[in-house]
C-alpha cells in the first residue's frame, strides 16, 4: 500500500483516537464503557457481545463540563508541544480515555473549547474529567505503543477496548536436552528451544501435536519422567515416540526425527512428504512391509495436520489476516492465521466499541492493541484501509526488530483470504446477535415469569464440590443478556479452619462472605454508586442462584442479611425426584414454592445455568484433586505402597494412563489383586459431592 499522503491532502473525515493531533474535538472517538474484570484459565471461552445503547445527546445530565474544560485547559499551559500521551482521570482516579498525539499540547487545546458542538460521549468525558496526565515520548511511533499498552492495562471506559487479550498457544520443540522434547506453550518464550505459532485455539495446538507425535515419534513426556524411564511406556508401544528414554534409538536417528518435525513446521512439508515417500518406496521393494508401513502412517498423519488446516495458501508464508464487519452496531474483527504457508486457525473478536465508529477506527484501535503482547508476522493483511497504517507498521517494526507490512490487497490469492476472513467475520456476528436476541427473551421471560423487579442484567450461580469433605471447592458462573461471561468466572479454594467435613451451608457462607466483601469494600460499600458507576455490564448481581432448597435459601438469606444486602434478588433450585432434570423446583424468599412446565423455555434456561456451574465447580474439584493426587503420589490409595505404585507406573507409565485404565487392566499388573484394581478404579473415578 502507498504512503504518500504527505504529497497528497487528506479529505475530511471522523479521526480515531489519538489520531491527528489538529483535528476538532468532535472529531475524536470514544467507546461504550468496559468491564475491568480479569480472566479466568478457562480453556475455548468465547469473547461475549458489547453493549450498543442508543444515547441522544440530550439525555446527557447536565454534569460540571465548565470544571472539566478548565481541568484541561490548565493541562494545556504544561503539555509539551512533542509527541506523547495522554491520560483523563475523574475525581476518583479512574482514568477515563487514554489517547496518543504527535503534539499533546494541540490535541489537549481541542478538547478545551468550550463551545464546540461535541457529542454526548466527549461530553460526558470532558465533564467527568478533573486530572489530565501526560507522558511524553520521543517519538509518534513510541507513543502508539505505549497508548496501546495503557489501554489494555487500565481498561478506559471511553476507548475502544480488546475483549478478550488471551495469549495464545504455541508448539514448542525444546533445545535445552539431547532428546528435544515436544509441547504446548503459553506465555512468555523463555525456554530455549524452537517456538511455532501462534495457534488460535488450545484444541488445534493439541491435534496438532498428537499428529506430529505419531509422524514423527518424538516424545511429550517431561524431563523428569524421561530420566526415570527403565523401560518403554504406552505411547513407545501405540507408535506415539521412538523411545529414546531407553534407547530404543539412537542420538542420531531421534536428532533425525527432530529435524524433520523442525522442516514440517517451518513450512518445508513438503520436502519431507517426499523423503517419507521415497523412504516408504525403498523399504517396500526390499520387503520391508512393517517398516513400509510405519512410514506410510507417519503421511497419514502428516496428510491429517494439513487436512485440518482448512485452506493452505500457496503465495503467502507468514501473515496474520484481519476482517472486520458492522452490523446493528456492533463489530466483529475475524483473525486468521497463516505461518509456514499453512492455515494455523482462526478467532472472532467482538471489540467494545461505541456505534459511531466507522470499520476503520475499530480496526486500527483494535490492531495496535492486539500486537501489545503478540509478535507481529511479517505482512498483515487488512479488509479495510486503516489511516496511520504506515505509522502501526513502523512501531511493530521497531517491537519486532525486523520490517512488518501493513497492507489491503487489491487482487490475487491475498485478497481472497481477506474475502474469506470477512465472510467468516460476517457469519461470527450474525450467530452473535441471534444468541444475544435469544438470550434477551430469555431473560425478559424469566423476570415475568419469576416476578423479579427488573430484567437480570447480570446473574450469578453458585455451587459447591467435594468428596467426603476433601478438596472442597466453591465456584460462581455468570450469564447476563450476552450469554454466559466465562472471564468473570470464579473459583473459591475452601479455606475455613474447622470447618466440618462435607457441611455445605458453611462452604456456601464462606464462598458468599468472599465474594460480596470484596464488592462492599470502598468507596463506601454504596451498591448504587457502584452500579452508577459502569453502565455497561454490572459488578453486582441482579440475581443469583444456588444449588438447593428451602433450607440452603434460608442460609443464604441470613448471609446477605449480615451483609446488610437487601437489593438482589435470590432463588434456589432444588432437584425433582431421582434428580430428574424437568422436575425441578424454585424456592425464592417469602413465596411459595414455584413448579414450572417441564417444557417451559424458561426452566430449559435455569437449567442450563445450573448445570454450568456443576460443570465449572466439578472441573475446579478435579483439577485440585489431580494436583494433590500429584503431589501425594499414589500411596494416597488405601493399600497402595511404593512396591505396588512402582508396578503401576512400570506397567502404564504415567498417573494420566492409571487414571484411564479398566478394572480389568489394572488387575493385569503384577502384585495387584482384584480387590486393589477396583479400590485405584474407585478412587480415581469418585463422583464429587
């Protein structure tokens, strides 16, 4: 794409924010405002649906603008006339917008004229404004990185905001080892080794290394289990890994399987599906057949990967390409992502942005903000041309220490992979507005049916888990009109002293006290100051619900007494007989018990709620489980003694193998009777309470 603007005037048009610092205040973009909760380490969770309220400017209350415009313009007479950002903060200390210029005493002067005919956001941030802060940077480039840092760390309410900043997956091959190691990778890239990605999701990381595996034999166990291997393990005998534990190879013929696994994923494929070919080729004409056919099942698996991979390009070896469609005033940016000329997965995002933005500004606040923490590929293509291309491309150069191109394509395979990826982008949000029209209904449905004071815009379920009072746990779901927020999931790790083994009134009590002290805490423990305070999803439940009947209703009731909380509603849901899902019934305070039709929408909906807190809380006690079974080791088992737990991981290799096993192929070690096999099936195949 040409960069030429410099020769040629740039015609009017809406600037993004922190774009160019002689544009007019009204100019200037804000966004709808952002839920500052952080994530949980949930795997495949969906970004959820932004708000996009209708707000004329004159249901703007008539806040202290005056007190705002003299904030700034005494920000004006000491801002630097240099590049540098800038941040505008309320009395609190929040801060409100974060933007960039290439002069901050320019763009601060255009907020300050007071006359100037605004819009009602810009309003409502120059009135809430009291403090301005500013950081000056050398250069333009330096401070759209560290505006796209800020934001993304303190979350401004009126800009526009990355939903879900989840890092991503990658496949690491050690090089820390003489017999490198294959695994997924998140976070930071400090292991010595080669790193391949980024993987939009956890599942294709995953598919793809159980591929490699079985290509290329190479091992997934760590370091620690590799050095105590005395024998092969499960996956030496499924023709999972060469065996280099035991040396059932040797140095030079795993290095051999590692450099081909290396090429594979570098992109060089296809060089080694031919040398498996020939090698498959030679070893038939010498009869070789078993050896033919481990080759021909390490292309099998190879065939595989790239089958999953959807489309492959032939012309594009590393790019990351962005989409984005508006519909009904909401935005989906689709990523794709291509590296070694193969299709490593695509995600949607639904950026919170206020509806005004035109394509162009939600992309180029979103890109700037998506690169913060990823490396950049070498070329990213666009669907839209964003205004400072030029100027992103020079601060990712400057991030990644090599040249990135910013580019829309205009003809050939490039261009049909940004077509691709805005259908793609189109279908996301089209999926996303019929399950958020749904799951308004819903919600519309369960406050009539259920008498509630006000449509639930934020609705909290609880439950509990443990096994004989072991491992307990706690843990809260939320759902609001979008769907369930899985970033706003929460688990609670039961830490009460003496608490009675299995007593669940008292890990609910506890589970309820931690959660609304930490929301009664300052500023003044005021709930509808706190809710006046986001207008976009609320911090407080309108409703939450338990596990249980009448008697576990009345405890909760008496916690939030204590509390002093009176302004959210509570129900219970209490299981039908034999547990028999469609048989449910509702308990709420100071009603009558409450019996819908098994085929009313309505219970269908609590139902699911329910059930997803089973499925957070029991996934949160297993994983505590499993970490204490890890670190107790198996002598936790009733009659399993260290001559017994060594037979076991001889014959299976890992806990996950036992774990797995029947009765019948536990009873197979030696030195495990009938009555031990059913006693280790038993423990590790418990159901929680």
């Amino acid at each position: 794409m040409d960069h030429d603007s410099a020769d040629h005037p740039k015609p009017p048009r809406k600037a993004r924010r922190g774009s160019q610092p002689d544009l007019p205040p009204q100019d200037l973009p804000v966004a709808a405002d952002v839920d500052p909760a952080t994530s949980v380490a949930e795997e495949d969770e969906e970004a959820r649906l932004p708000e996009a309220p209708e707000e004329p400017a004159e249901a703007i209350a008539e806040g202290p603008l005056a007190v705002g415009h003299a904030a700034i313009e005494n920000a004006v007479r000491l801002a630097p006339t240099s590049a540098g950002v800038y941040r505008m903060l309320n009395a609190a200390g929040d801060v409100l917008y974060v933007g960039k210029a290439k002069s901050v005493r320019k763009r601060l002067a255009s907020y300050a004229r007071a006359n100037a005919p605004l819009p009602a956001r810009i309003l409502r941030m120059i009135a809430a404004t009291v403090t301005v802060e500013i950081v000056s940077t050398t250069t333009e480039t330096e401070a759209l990185l560290l505006e796209a840092n800020l934001i993304k760390q303190l979350r401004p309410r009126f800009n526009v905001q990355l939903r879900d900043d989840k890092s991503f997956p990658y496949i690491l091959i050690t090089g820390d080892h003489w017999a490198p190691q294959i695994l997924k990778h998140r976070g930071a890239q400090t292991r010595p080794g080669r790193y391949f990605g980024p993987f939009a999701s956890a599942g294709a990381v995953n598919r793809t290394i159980t591929a490699l595996q079985r290509a290329f034999l190479i091992r997934s166990c760590t370091d620690g289990f590799f050095e105590s291997r005395t024998r092969p393990c499960l996956l030496y005998q499924i023709r999972r890994c060469s065996g280099p534990c035991t040396r059932e190879i040797d140095f030079p013929g795993y290095s051999e399987l590692v450099r081909e696994a290396t090429d594979f994923l570098s992109g060089r494929s296809h060089a080694v599906k031919e040398l498996l070919a020939a090698e498959m080729e030679k070893a038939s004409n010498q009869l070789e057949f078993e050896t033919a056919a481990l080759y021909r099942d390490r292309l099998a698996a190879l065939s595989a990967i790239q089958s999953q991979q959807g489309i492959n390009p032939r012309t594009v070896e590393e790019a990351d390409v962005f989409a984005i469609h508006q519909e009904g005033g909401y935005s989906c940016v689709e990523v794709f992502f291509f590296r070694t000329g193969q299709n490593w997965g695509n995600r949607a995002y639904f950026p919170r942005a206020e509806k005004s933005f035109t394509p162009e500004e939600v992309l180029a606040s979103f890109l700037a903000q998506f690169y913060d923490d990823k490396p950049p590929p070498r070329l990213i293509l666009l669907s839209h041309e964003i205004e400072e291309s030029a100027l992103l491309a020079d601060a990712l150069c400057v991030k990644a220490g090599y040249k990135v191109e910013v580019s829309v394509p205009k003809r050939g395979e490039k261009k049909e992979l940004v077509a691709h990826a805005l259908t793609n982008a189109r279908e996301a949000l089209g999926r996303k507005l019929a399950d958020t029209a749904t799951q308004s209904r819903l919600l519309e449905s369960m406050a009539a049916t259920l008498g509630l004071p006000q449509v639930p815009k934020r609705i909290e379920v609880y439950d509990n888990s443990h096994i004989q009072g072991t491992n307990a746990v706690g843990a809260m779901i939320v759902a609001g009109p979008d769907g369930f927020i899985k970033n706003q999931y929460r688990k609670f790790n039961i830490k009460s002293e003496g608490l009675t083994p299995g007593d669940d009134y008292a890990m609910m009590r506890e589970v309820l006290e931690r959660r609304f002290k930490r929301l009664l805490k300052p500023p003044e423990g005021d709930i509808a100051k706190s809710k006046a305070d986001d207008d976009s999803f609320p911090q407080w439940p309108d409703l939450v619900i338990i596990d249980g009947g009448r008697g576990q209703l009345n405890a909760v009731k008496e916690i939030f007494k204590g509390l002093g909380l009176d302004q959210v509603s509570l129900m219970a849901v209490a299981k039908g007989p034999d547990r028999d899902a469609g048989r449910e019934t509702l308990f709420m305070p100071d009603r009558e018990a409450i019996k819908l039709e098994p085929r009313d929408p309505v219970l269908y909906f609590i139902q699911r709620l329910r059930d997803e807190a089973h499925r957070f809380v029991i996934g949160s006690h297993r994983k505590l489980r499993k970490k204490d079974i890890r670190e107790a080791g198996l002598q936790e088992i009733p009659g399993i003694g260290p001559s017994r737990k060594r037979a076991l991981l001889h014959h299976f290799g890992t806990l996950k193998e036992i774990e797995r096993a029947s009765i019948a192929d536990l009873g197979k070690v030696p030195g495990v009777s009938a009555e031990s096999a059913r006693k280790i099936f038993e423990f590790f195949h418990a159901q929680p309470g």
